[in-house]
C-alpha cells in the first residue's frame, strides 16, 4: 500500500515544545498518514519526514546504511561537539566501544552500593521528616544527574550547575545563543578536570576516556569533550524526566500502587511500562542516504526523518489500548532506548537508576500520595516529556 505524503495545513503539525500534548496527533498519524512530510519542523528548516507507527520506526533504526545518524551532527552536534550521535559503520563502533564497558549491566552494579543508593538516600533523607515535598524539585531532578557526575568523575556538589548546563544543550537548537554558551562553559569548567585526569587517573570515566586508544591513537580533545558533553545531559535529562513520568503513574494509580509497595518485585514492570507509555525523549533524528520509501511513502536522498518513537510505543497494531498505563501487559519489546546500532548506552544505568530510586521512595516516604493542595502533575512536552512538578505528602519519617 503506498501512503501518500500529507503536507501542512491539510494535516497540522504545530505542537509547542515544552507544554505541548502531542500524542492525539500521532494517533491520528498512524490512522491517516503514518509519513508525515511537513515543509519545516522544530530541528530543520527543509522538508522532512515523521514516522509514527511501529513497524516503520523498527525499520529506519536498524537500516543504519539507508537512514544516516550523520544528521545529528547538524543541530544537537553544534552544541555537544564531535558526536559518537553522528557516526556510523565502524567509527561508531569503534568509539562506542571505548565507553561500553562502563555502562554494562554487570559493571553497573558496583555503582549500586557504591553511588546510587547513597545518592538517593541522601535527597531522600533531606525531605523525609517533613511530610510534604515536590518530588520533581527535591528528587528526580537532582538524583540522575549526582548519579551521572560521580561515575563520570565529576564532583557531586556541582551536579545542580551540570543539570542547568545540560538542559540548555539539549534544547540548543531552540535556543542557539544559551546552548553554545553552556556548551563553552561546561568545556571551560572540564578542562581542568580532564589534564588533572591525564596525569593522575582515577577509577572514572573522564580517566578511561582521556588514556582510551583507538587504532594505537589517543583521543583528541575535541571527542573527549564531544563524549563529555552528550553522557552528562543525557544521562541526566533522561533518566530525570522518565523517573517523573513512572511516580506520576503510580500517585494517579492507587490501586497499581498498594500493589507495587507490597510487592517490589512488581517495580521492573512498572519501568518497561512506564518507558513504553510516557518515554522521556520522543523522538531521535535520522537522514536518508539515498532516495527510499518508508511505508510505501517515497523519500528523497537528503531529506531529515524523525523517528517518532514515542508514537511508535502507542501503535495500536502493536499494542492493547496504548493510552492506557497498565503493568500487567504481557511482556512486549518497545523503542524507547531506540534499536540498532545507536540504542541507547545507557539504558542499563536507566533501568538500575528507577528501580533503586522507586524502590527507596516507597520505602522512605511512607503512604506517599499525591497532595490535594498541590497542582495535579502533568507530562507534558513535544520531543522531551515529563512533570514540572509532583506535589505529594506522606507520613513524616
């Protein structure tokens, strides 16, 4: 079946960045135009492709040869640096390896005991006793990026100047001026660091990055700087805003959430779920490397393709009653960390960041719930979703 390409106004696009609810679009996306072809969108000011359903999405990802990540070196790339984002074939597998070992699930568990828990039961312990807190403010938005500075190797009292510095850098192609002014300002405060870790390597990832060899080669500042500059907001904005989503989901679940305080073994169910159903980044930007098609839909050599992986996780051919948050699912692979050759590196430090996270939440702040004083939290967002704000008030501890 050949899906014809509907353009602006027939088929409108318009979803503002940081309030926007873009999901009831891509639902009808998937009915009507599961391509769609606008004349510009958010990150590129040239004709491009959205791609909704899943089976499309699956594809573009891991045809690696046919869809270019060499996009991302355009927009995200003018603010992070040389990118491992914008490699391919074997460069990227090459560079890839170099910081694989640090995030695999088995050498993560060290950081457990070590940085994790601590991490969060520090925050924890600072709202404990008072029985009434916002949870975006006090928790999720400090916990990943103090999780992220310590196993890079930065130190922890400057995680909430890295977690400005990230935000801005993430939406720099928004906002040009701030993102290349945070992007030169997390180099500046990283240099340092990075010539003391050149003569006195520590057990971090900055001392396993700047005396890494690639080919007998070191290397260069620029990708030390590149790597730099994409693991901390990613590894701090991610797992932020997706630990917003899954405490959302359980304050407006009740019921779901007796279960899971009575049972903890519930709680890696209500991860995947909550990946599947509110996924912190929606989408991730590809090109074409020649003239294709996408379902039937034909697209030009050069043309940018956003993979709307978000709308993916929603397909109804893929899934039950999408909109819906239910942890009983039967288990079902989704594409919130991506697949092929650039899923997400760190997905197992995700995974392990929520479960010890929720975990020490219903354990430290008992009969949590939503405060009926307090806005209700609402996910919100176009390519990055999650809560400003999750009032809540439990028994003082």
């Amino acid at each position: 079946m050949t899906t014809e390409p509907v353009t602006q106004p027939e088929f409108e696009y318009e979803v503002d960045f940081t309030t926007g609810q873009p999901y009831p679009i891509w639902e009808r996306a998937r009915r009507e135009c599961p391509v769609i072809h606008t004349e510009t969108s958010g990150m590129s000011d040239r004709p491009s492709y959205h791609v909704t359903r899943y089976a499309d999405v699956e594809h573009v990802l891991r045809d690696g040869t046919t869809f270019s990540s060499s996009i991302n070196a355009e927009h995200i790339g003018q603010f992070m640096g040389e990118l491992i984002l914008a490699m391919g074939g074997a460069e990227h597998r090459a560079y890839r390896n170099l910081v694989a070992h640090a995030f695999r699930a088995s050498a993560l568990e060290r950081w457990d005991a070590q940085l994790i828990r601590p991490t969060i039961t520090r925050l924890l312990d600072d709202i404990a006793p008072a029985g009434r807190a916002d949870l975006a403010q006090a928790v999720t938005s400090k916990y990943p990026v103090q999780v992220i500075c310590g196993i890079v190797g930065v130190p922890l009292e400057d995680s909430a100047q890295f977690h400005q510095w990230a935000e801005l850098i993430n939406t720099g192609p928004l906002h040009p001026d701030r993102g290349h002014e945070a992007s030169q300002a997390m180099r500046d405060y990283l240099e340092p660091i990075v010539e003391d870790r050149r003569a006195h390597p520590g057990d971090d990832l900055i001392s396993d990055l700047v005396h890494a060899e690639i080919d007998g080669q070191r290397l260069t500042d620029e990708k030390i700087y590149g790597f730099l500059r994409l693991l901390l907001p990613a590894g701090a904005e991610t797992t932020y805003r997706v630990m917003g989503n899954a405490l959302v989901a359980l304050l407006t679940h009740p019921g779901t959430m007796a279960e899971v305080v009575a049972d903890r073994s519930l709680l890696p169910a209500v991860i995947e779920e909550t990946l599947r159903w509110e996924t912190s980044v929606t989408q991730v930007s590809r090109v074409a490397a020649a003239d294709t098609e996408i379902g039937g839909c034909p697209v030009e050599a050069g043309a940018p393709v956003s993979v709307i992986t978000g709308s993916a996780n929603h397909d109804e051919d893929r899934y039950d009653a999408p909109e819906e948050w239910r942890i009983d699912r039967p288990p079902q692979n989704h594409v919130a960390f991506g697949t092929g050759q650039h899923q997400c590196l760190g997905m197992h430090l995700a995974r392990l960041e929520l479960r010890v996270g929720l975990d020490e939440i219903l354990t430290r702040l008992p009969n949590v719930r939503l405060d009926p004083d307090a806005p209700p939290p609402v996910i919100q967002g176009f390519a990055f979703r999650g809560p400003d704000a999750i009032g809540v008030v439990f028994d003082p501890s």
